[in-house]
C-alpha cells in the first residue's frame, strides 16, 4: 500500500534540473512543466501570443532561470527580446508531458463542490472531460448537471470499462472518500484526484495528487511572511 503524494514541495521541485525528451521526467520536472502549462492556457484564453521566461516566473514563482534551463532540455522554444510563442509552447508542453488528446475522467459527488468542478473550464482546458457523475444521495441520482446524468456509485465499474476512464475525481466527505477511492481502484483506475483532506491508502500502482486550498494559503502565506 502507498499513501498518495499531495503535492511537490516547491523546495525539492527548484532542486531538479530538467530532463532530456527521451527520458521519463523526475517529478520536479513534470511539476514545473505544468505549471508551466496552466499558466500559458490561461495567456492563450486571453489573447496573448508571446511570453518571456520572467513573466512564467511571475506568475509560477519559478525563478527565470530555472524555467529557461527545463525548456532549453527539449529543443529551442523562445527568441532572445522576444520570448515564447504562446500555442507553440502550450503544444511542445503537452507533448512533453504526454497529455495531448483526450482524456476521460469519472467525477464522484454530486454535491456544491461537484456541480462547480462539472461546469468548469479548468479540466478541459487540458484535454480532460468529465463523461460520468456518480453519487449515492438518491436526491442527486438521476439529476442533470450540465449534459451528464449523475448516476450511482454501483455502475462505476461498467462505466470505467466503456468510457475508457482513466482518472477520478472526488469531491465528497472526508468521510466517504477512502470507500470510495477503493471502488475507483477496484474498477481500474490508475489516477485518483482527491479534493477531501482524507489520506488515502492505495496499491503502489495507484497515483493519488490531493488539492487542498489550505496547503496552497500555506505556500502563499511563507512568501508574505519571508
């Protein structure tokens, strides 16, 4: 059993140097490059075309540097008084980190939380789309949230098989999140986004990336205080 990793510390992510493009890259590495990536989809949604290393570094508090050093190890993106061409990049990034094309997630809880994240943007900005809502609340089966039907928990297993699922979503209870996190396990899913502060016990071959708001006020609120 392994507990999943939250996040990378932004201290050991700063140590790692970049990977060449034939080699599986180290986890400072991917984690840069998407943050990298969030960061120049938003720059494409608002219209910009080009954007130097120092503005990536404003908004990633990745030193220039740093975020020239892990481009430059796959091929030659910027112009010196330039910068980088924004789509360009955005494509480059994704090849990098394997993840153009479409990729099919099962989101679990129907509730506030779940509704916000079904009719945002921040998944499909990147190649991921929610095909299936499950829930246990029979309030909530068989509701609409956008153009899914929320469906129970008890079809998780058939509806990873046909949609091809590869990651799911919990946005539930602390409380109901190890339970299920099993069941998305047991239905074959390899990547589990945990948005409860539960610490969930998966098999190695499992990654889980938990989001917590407090941890990122934590990050923030270092940088204030220092």
């Amino acid at each position: 059993m392994s507990y999943g990793d939250p996040t990378v510390s932004p201290a050991a992510a700063e140590r790692d140097g970049a990977a060449s493009s034939g080699e599986r890259l180290s986890l400072g590495v991917a984690a840069r490059l998407s943050r990298y990536l969030q960061v120049l989809t938003q720059a494409k949604k608002m219209g910009k075309e080009t954007i130097s290393s120092q503005e990536l570094s404003d908004y990633t508090h990745v030193n220039s540097t740093q975020i020239r050093r892990d481009l430059s190890g796959f091929g030659k993106f910027g112009k010196r008084g330039v910068g980088y061409n924004v789509e360009a990049l955005v494509s480059q990034i994704r090849k990098i980190l394997r993840t153009a094309g479409q990729h099919n997630i099962a989101l679990l809880g129907a509730g506030h939380l779940g509704k916000a994240i079904a009719s945002s943007d921040i998944f499909a900005d990147h190649g991921f789309r929610v095909v299936a809502i499950f829930d246990v609340d029979p309030d909530k089966v068989g509701a609409s949230i956008g153009s899914q039907i929320v469906r129970h928990t008890g079809e998780l297993r058939q509806v990873v098989e046909d949609e091809d699922i590869v990651v799911g979503v919990l946005a539930v209870p602390t409380s109901a999140a190890q339970g299920l996190a099993n069941e998305l396990v047991d239905a074959g899913v390899k990547i589990i986004f945990n948005y409860s502060e539960s610490l969930l016990v998966v098999p190695p071959e499992v990654t889980v990336h938990t989001s917590s708001p407090a941890v990122d006020l934590l990050y923030a609120l270092y940088f204030y205080l220092t």
